[in-house]
C-alpha cells in the first residue's frame, strides 16, 4: 500500500500497487504503473516523492525515487519472465 500526497488537494491518498521487483540487499521495492503517465499515484509522487509504504505488517517512510528508463524497462523485463504463463499446450 503506498500512501501520497494528492498534487491538487494535499490529502492523503492511498493506492495498492504491484511490486514488480525487491532488493533486499537495498530494501528496496519497485512498482509500476498499469496506467503509465496517466495514474494519478504516478503524477501525485512525482510532484511530492515522500511517501508512506506498507508491506505486511511493516510500515515505512520513504522518497520515491524514478527508475531511468533502461532499468525500468529491465525491471519489467525481468517480472514478465517469473511471471511468464505456460500455454496449455506445453503443459501437455
């Protein structure tokens, strides 16, 4: 769960995302947007990056950081594969 800052209002707003990748050497997670540049989440941490993180039972303040888009595409390369679907013909 990633709580940030609405870029109009300044509430808080809160938005479940999908952990593409985790480094725990770093304790570092990454997400990314089903939405692109359009999600709100996306545009809200990128006018304001701190951020409140919950995973679990843990909880966490942080600044969100942008991925340069060669990592970012790599990240996402590399969820695709372990989340990859097997067709039902080679499950045969």
């Amino acid at each position: 769960m990633l709580t940030h800052t609405g870029r109009r209002s300044g509430a808080p707003r809160r938005t479940v995302v999908e952990v593409v990748d985790h480094d725990e050497a770093t304790d570092t997670y990454f997400i990314a947007s089903g939405w692109g540049e359009q999600s709100d989440w996306l545009q809200n941490i990128t006018k304001t990056p701190h951020v409140s993180v919950s995973v679990g039972r843990r909880k966490f303040e942080t600044d969100a950081v942008r991925l340069p888009v060669a990592d970012a595409v790599r990240a996402l390369e590399t969820y695709a594969k372990r989340h990859r679907r097997h067709s039902l013909s080679s499950a045969r």
